[in-house]
C-alpha cells in the first residue's frame, strides 16, 4: 500500500520554506488556491519541531463509511467516489489523525490519494511515498 | 459493575451471504400487479427542512391530493409527531373508531430528518388512532421510508378509507408518479415482501438503497397488536432490514384498510438534499458529536457493539430487568443473554445505522440464524437486533433464556408485523396467569405456558399469524385478555387486574418500575399508555441517582416528556441524545439534561429550519403539541386522571413471594417511610401497609406532576394553560376542555 511519510530530521515545519506541499496538494490535486484545503497540513511546534497530518491510509474511514463510498484501490490507497458519498462526515469525526478534510464549499469531503504531488515539490526533501503491508481491519 | 470490554477475537464468523433468498417468485408475483390509479406529479425538494406540502391518499376511492402545508401548521405542531396529530384530529370525529374509514395513518418525518451529518437524525412518526388505547398513538420509527418521502416532495401522507383489496401505494419521487396498485398474490410476511418489492421497484442494483418499504405481517392481521416495518438497504449485508414502529397496534390498521405495502423511490441521498438554512453548522455540530462518539462510547455505553442490549446485565444488576411479568428484578441466567453475549453474536465489521451519518449506530443484526419454527422453519436469516426491549420482554420477562429462542421470537414478531414490547409483556402476563391456574392447558387449546417455554411461545405466535386458538385471544393484548379472563371466571380479578400490566391499554415496556416512582409516573402519567419514548427516567432515578427528592422527580415528569416529545416533533433518534454523553458532563450544572447535546440541538433546529430558537423555545415547542393531544385524548373520551391509573404490579409487590424476595428492603421501607415497625407483623400484613403507601405515594405525585403541568387535577389542561401556548387559536380544542372544567 502507498504512503505519505514524513521525516521531520528534514522537514522544519515551515520554519525555511513556504509550505510548498500544501500549496501543491491544495492547487494540483484538489483545484483550490488555498493550502488550507490541502490533504496534509504542517504545524510548527513554538518549542522547536513540528507535527504533521498526514493520511496513513489505515483504513479506519472506510469501516465506518455506510455509503460504501470509500475504498482502496488497486495501490492500497483509500479513495473516495463522491457521487456515492452522502456527506455524512463519519469518516472525519473517526480519523484518528484528523486527516479528512473538508471545505466549506463543497458538500463531500477530501483525503489523501497519496499521489506525490506534494514529495517533489519539499525544498528539503522531507516527504516520500513508501510501499508498506496493509493493515488489518479493525473493528471501530 | 465492571465495565465489559470488546473482544474482538470472540466474534463469532459467521457468513451472511448464506442467508436465505426470497426472490424466485418475483416476476409472477409482479405481473399480478394491476393499476387501480395512477397520477403524476413535481417531485420537489425541501427548503429548510420543509417541502411546504403533504400528500393525502384514499385507498377507498382511490383519491390522490396534495394539500399545502401552512404557516400555523409550522409553527403550532413543527412537523413529524405534531403534523400527524394535526392532521388526525381533523381527519376523525369522537365517536370514530380505529376500523373506521376515516381513521388515518399518518407517516410524517420532521424539518430536521433526512440531514445526514449528526447521529440519529432519519426518524419518522407514524400516527393513527390505536385498535388498542382507542385514543392517538405515535411511533418513532428509522428506515428510510421518511426521509425518502420527504425527498420526494411530500412533509407527511396522510391514509384514509378502507379498501376492498390488498394494495400497494407506490411513490416514485424520481419521476413523479404516485400509484395505487392491486397487489393480490404478494407474500404477507414482511422479510419476504419487503425484500421483493425493494428488488421490483428498484431500477438497477445502485437504485437499492433508494427505495424504502412499508409493510407488516400476518400476525397484524389477525391481531390488535400490529406493527409496520420499516425498511432500509443494507448495502454491506445487501439485504433488506427494518426498524419498527411498533407501539399501538398500527400494523392492525394497516391492514384493516388493506394496505399490503407503501414503497417509496427517491432521490439517491446526498448531503444537501434538506437544504437547510446554515450547513455550516450541522456539519461542525455533527463532526463534533462523530468525535464524541468515537472517543466516548467504548468507555460509556458501546452502543456501537451491543446496541441497546448493553443494559441488559446494568439492569440485572440494580434489580429493574423484568422477570417473569415484572414480579422479580434480576435472574441468574441473565449472563446468557447479556451484552458479552450479544457482542459476540451480532455481528460487529459492518456499519449499522438506521439512517445516514448514525454514528451510535446501534441498529445490530445478528445473521446467519437457522429458523428451528414455523412457516420459514430452515432458512437461514438475518435478526434485526435484539435490541434491549426484546432481550427483556421476550427474554427474561418471559423466563427465555436461550439467545438463539430469544433471535427466533424476535424475528417472527418482526417479519409477522406485531411489536415485539407487546408481544413480550402480554406473554409473560399469560404464563403468569398460567402459573397462577388463571389459565391452564385447557384454556389454552393446549400450550404448556410455562415460563421459557420458548417453543409454547413460538407456537402461541405462529397461531396468532394464522389467526386461531389461544394465539388469536392473546393477540387482543393484556387489557382485552383481562377482561376476557374476568368475565369468563378464570380467577380473582383483582389479582388478574394488578398482575396485568398495561395502561390506557398499552402493554408496559421493559423496565421494572416497582422502586423507581419517577418511572412510574413515566409510565403512567404519559399520553398514549407506557412506552419510554416520553419519560425514561429509570435510568436517572435508579442508576444514576440525579432524581433525589419527590421534587426532583415531579419536575422531571414535567421536562423530559416534554423534551423528549422534540424528538418525534423534528425526526430525531433520542438515543444519541444521552447513551454517549460528553466526557466533561458529570462536571456540569443540570448533568442529567446532557446540556451541551441540548445545545446541539437547539443548533440544528435552527441551522435547518433558519428559526432561532433557545432552549426554553424548544420546551414551548413540544408542551403546545403535548397538551395538543392531551385535549385529544380527552376528545376521544380518555385522558382523565382516572385513565392514567396504574396496575398495581408497577407500584409495588402483588404477591408474597414478590415482598419475600425483597423482604429486607421492603421493611426498612416500612421503619424509614411509614414509621411502623414491622417486627411481629406478618406478610400480608406488610404488603397492606405497602399497598398503601405505594397507592397514596403515587396519587400525590399525580396531583404535583398535573399541577407542574397546568392541568387540573383530574389532568386536564387548564384554559390559561391553553392560552398560554397559544392554543386557545383552536377554538375546537378549548371547547373539549370546557366541558371537564
Ligand atoms: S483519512 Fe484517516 S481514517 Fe482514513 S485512511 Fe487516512 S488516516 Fe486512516
Ligand atoms: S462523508 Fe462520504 S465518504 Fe465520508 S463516511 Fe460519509 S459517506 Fe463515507
Ligand atoms: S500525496 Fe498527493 S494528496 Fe496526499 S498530501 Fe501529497 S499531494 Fe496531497
Ligand atoms: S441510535 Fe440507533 S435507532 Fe437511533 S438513529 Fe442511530 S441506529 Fe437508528
């Protein structure tokens, strides 16, 4: 399964660059001109360091769907087929990572594709796309 | 009480892909369609909740109208429960009765219903006059019936007339067809003709969960304890599933005008289709409350796992789980039908709201149930629930205890359209009387009623869905049964009256009000006979302990069924509201109310409808409905204080072995409350003082429930009362009120 990670030894949460990947993300992948729109947002600890949200692809969101508008694809990335979606918002309210985003404009929300858009355009080469097993499903 | 963790591991597998399929005779049973009428329409979709219209459908003459819906209507009744009632009480005159033509159905799911971003919010309210209470009973009901018809144009449909054959009525709220079918060779039981038509009235597999089926069972037919069903496409299981509105006999009106189904075709559902005024704030509200749950509910009450059978070992714990009709509080085989059971049986990977966006989702099914009974005997089928209610009355009420009986009774009440609350308290009625040689073999054409004997049960249920013998009495329900037994001389009728438990003519729910006075005025003193949909206060008073003084609980009686009625007024669920509770409630004034869920509320309303309303507003909003249907009892000759008497079994102990099995208690209730000593005074002797005690105990809270209210004390709206609700607008509803002042 595809993806995102972040290595915050690289990444100094905004503190030398311009939040390239949200502006990215938001721009390429989700067609709005507002990073706050983007599938992963970057905070800067006031101490130092960072945080990041990122999608893990864990799959939590489709247990909880009723709609069965979200599944993986073929590369393990949960996706969302919006014309199935009743924009109920369990998958957001259920992100343990706060990783489902919505915006105000539109009536379903939006997530990771896990598409690296957002890993080529790091100043610091912080993100990447890696390949790793599946998780279980849990029962949440 | 430790608190019950999820096992994961201890899931039973099992497949549900193997269940039994209904659909072979499908295209027969189809072409035996005839069209009796068949009109167009515009579809239309709600504007802030409200699609401004209703539908009104003669299934006699077969007419077909729309009326429009008026600003009075709105702002005096709301919508859901309140239009149902509006629109009965012009439909009926006193002297109608439940058979009667002109009795209504009305079906009716509320501005808020069908916004899919907060938990609980696809409810209908069905209301028609009960074959059993003789005055106006209301259902809350989830399925997708209600929201599907609203987005199909249509606030509420009202169903009059009788007519002469078995009919569907076909909404189709895509195209804008609505169609009285003759429907004569369709399959009577729910599980099988919901299944069908959903598979016939849908365009394509997608278009499944678009349609919603009305419907009940054989049993309603030959019965005055009918429910309908209400149905919604599971698309995990892809199987067709229900939730009932069940209370009141409204089932046996169904079918007494011949309506075999009503099927709606909606809009496929999105997010917006209610339109409401701010969706700004329902999705933060409902986001909030998604949260909540998520991080609340395995510590609080795991609707999500058990559903409502989580109370089941909470109640035998403190003593309120009915056994054996309500004579004793706890058993020691409630181990084998609690919730440790139940998580393992339902099955838990799946989603299971009544409607979009229910994170509680507490609407289990527990699949792969191999029917040893009956006419379906072998299939293998899915069983919606068991909810707490049917663990309770068909289980420990009843002596079953083995879950899979206890899976087999639910289903066959389901799938034969009756309630399964009724069905539970009126047997257990029956095997006390059996217990008691009120009844014995002979009298019951045969069935052993013993307590669990499950197969005796199943058998009196499979005659009630023939319509013969025992079955056919029992299904009269207890009220009818004591009279029955009475005059037949079949025992003491005052044991028979105090061990019957029932009010105004509906069977008692599931919870032992014996030691809880606050929920014996919530039985009681409520408007359309014992249910918990208007004051569940058992959990407050007994558990919880927030009911402290006599105060405390008359203020009660006087908020929560008003507050609760909301719920049925805009097309809530009221489990969302307080079986997960935020972390920090405890810690905040008036914990019992959950203030920040009545916040939520009080914002969804307004978000959806535009109205700003605070909530005191919102208690304004019931108490006109409330006292409504109060003066409509009176109407239709019940609603006095007299009709709000209660059997004595919900007051106290009938019999010895009742007072011995809490002796303890029970004297130090005689040193501490009477100030007698009960040394030296034997058992009947102590059950007379309790006796009165408990009688004079409960008429006080009656004089301070009804002044609290504005009634008088022979529970009748008072004029100023009406007046200040702005009812006095209704000059037919202060004329009834006159007459009893
Ligand atoms: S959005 Fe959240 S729940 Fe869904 S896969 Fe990503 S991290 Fe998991
Ligand atoms: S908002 Fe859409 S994708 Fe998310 S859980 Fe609801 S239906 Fe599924
Ligand atoms: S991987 Fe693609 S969708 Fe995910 S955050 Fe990066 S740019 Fe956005
Ligand atoms: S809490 Fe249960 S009954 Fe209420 S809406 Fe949700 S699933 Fe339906």
């Amino acid at each position: 399964m595809k993806q995102l990670v972040i290595d915050f030894q690289k990444c100094d949460a905004g503190r030398n660059c311009n939040h390239e990947c949200e502006l990215e993300c938001a721009i390429k992948v989700f067609k709005v001109d507002d990073p706050a729109q983007a599938a992963l947002q970057i905070k800067a600890y006031e101490d130092g360091g960072g945080h990041a949200v990122l999608c893990d692809q864990c799959g939590d969101c489709v247990v909880v769907c009723p709609s069965e508008a979200l599944k993986r694809n073929k590369l393990g990335v949960v996706m969302i087929n919006k014309t199935v979606c009743v924009g109920c918002y369990m998958c957001i309210g259920f992100c343990e990572k706060d990783a489902f985003m919505r915006n105000s404009d539109w009536i379903t929300p939006h997530k990771c594709t896990s598409c690296g858009i957002c890993v080529k355009v790091c100043p610091h080469g912080a993100l990447a796309i890696v390949d790793v097993p599946e998780p279980a499903v849990r029962i949440i | 009480m430790s608190q019950l963790v999820f096992d994961p591991s201890k899931v039973m597998t099992i497949d549900y892909t193997q269940r039994t399929e209904y659909l072979d005779g499908l295209e027969a049973i189809k072409a035996a369609h005839k069209v009796l009428k068949e009109i167009t329409y515009t579809p239309s979709l709600p504007d802030k909740g409200y699609t401004n219209r209703t539908l009104y459908v003669n299934v006699g003459s077969l007419e077909i109208k729309e009326k429009p819906v008026t600003q009075q209507m709105k702002d005096v009744f709301i919508g859901g429960r309140g239009f149902g009632l509006y629109h009965l009480w012009n439909a009926v005159k006193p002297t109608t009765r439940w058979n009667d033509p002109e009795n209504e159905i009305i079906i009716s799911p509320g501005p808020v219903s069908g916004i899919t971003q907060y938990a609980g919010t696809g409810k209908s309210l069905v209301v028609s006059l009960s074959p059993q209470t003789e005055i106006p009973i209301d259902s809350n009901v989830g399925g997708f019936y209600g929201p599907l018809l609203k987005f199909s144009g249509f606030d509420a449909l009202e169903l009059q007339g009788k007519s002469d054959k078995d009919i569907i009525l076909f909404i189709d709220g895509v195209k804008g067809i609505i169609r009285i079918e003759e429907a004569p060779t369709d399959p009577v039981d729910s599980h099988v003709l919901a299944e069908i038509l959903t598979h016939m009235y849908a365009e394509n597999e997608a278009d499944l969960p678009n349609i919603s089926v009305v419907s009940t069972g054989a049993a309603a037919e030959h019965s005055l304890i009918g429910m309908l069903n209400f149905s919604f496409y599971d698309r995990r299981r892809k199987c067709v599933r229900f939730k009932q509105a069940g209370r009141g006999g409204i089932g046996s009106v169904f079918r007494n005008k011949r309506i075999r189904a009503l099927v709606v075709r909606g809009p496929k559902v999105a997010g917006d289709l209610n339109h409401p005024a701010d969706p700004e704030t329902i999705a933060k509200t409902g986001i909030k409350y998604h949260k909540e749950i998520r991080e609340n509910d395995g510590s609080q009450c795991m609707m999500r796992r058990n559903g409502t059978a989580h109370i089941v070992e909470i109640m035998d714990a403190y003593d309120l789980l009915p056994v054996h009709n309500f004579q004793y509080g706890s058993h020691p085989d409630t181990h084998k039908i609690d919730s440790s059971y139940w998580q393992q049986r339902c099955t838990q990977h799946t989603v299971d709201g009544c409607w979009y966006g229910c994170s509680m989702a507490c609407a289990k099914g527990a699949d792969g149930l191999v029917l040893r009974t009956g006419p379906y005997k072998g299939d293998m089928v899915t069983v919606d629930g068991p909810e707490y209610e049917n663990a309770a009355g068909l289980g420990s009420n009843c002596g079953v205890f083995d879950p899979d009986y206890l899976l087999e009774l639910n289903f066959y009440c389901d799938t034969y359209g009756i309630c399964t609350i009724t069905y539970g308290t009126l047997t257990a009625f029956v095997m006390e009387c059996y217990q008691r040689g009120i009844l014995d073999k002979q009298r019951t054409g045969g069935l052993e009623m013993t307590w669990g004997n499950a197969e005796a049960d199943l058998e009196m249920m499979h005659q009630m869905a023939r319509g013969e013998g025992f079955g056919k009495i029992a299904g009269m329900g207890v009220k009818r049964m004591k009279e029955y037994f009475i005059r037949n001389g079949y025992g003491d009728p005052q044991l028979i009256n105090d061990i019957g438990m029932e009010n105004k003519g509906l069977e008692y729910s599931q919870y032992m009000s014996k030691e809880s006075l606050a929920q014996q005025g919530g039985y009681a003193l409520t408007n359309k006979g014992p249910q918990h949909d208007e004051a569940w206060l058992i959990f407050m008073d007994m558990v919880n302990k927030q009911l402290p003084t006599f105060e405390d609980k008359a203020e009660a009686l006087y908020y929560f069924p008003l507050f609760r009625t909301w719920f049925g007024l805009n097309g809530f669920c009221k489990l969302p509201w307080n079986d997960v509770v935020p972390a920090n409630n405890s810690s905040q004034p008036e914990a019992h109310k959950v203030p920040e869920h009545v916040q939520n509320y009080v914002d969804l309303f307004t978000a959806t409808t535009g109205i700003q309303i605070t909530k005191e507003d919102l208690i304004v909003q019931s108490a006109k409905v409330y006292n409504f249907q109060r003066v409509f009892n009176i109407r239709m000759g019940k609603g006095l204080r007299l009709h709000d008497a209660a059997p004595y079994r919900s007051l106290g102990p009938v019999t010895k072995e009742e007072y011995e099995s809490r002796a303890e208690r029970y004297d130090k209730q005689i040193v501490d409350e009477m100030g007698l000593d009960p040394k030296g005074k034997g058992t009947e002797e102590k059950m007379a003082l309790h006796r009165e005690w408990r009688t004079g105990r409960f008429s006080q809270l009656m004089d301070a429930v009804y002044t609290r209210r504005g009634w008088t004390l022979d529970g009748v709206p008072t004029l100023e009362r009406l007046k200040e609700l702005g009812l006095d607008a209704f000059p037919e509803v202060v004329e009834v009120v006159k007459q009893h002042l």
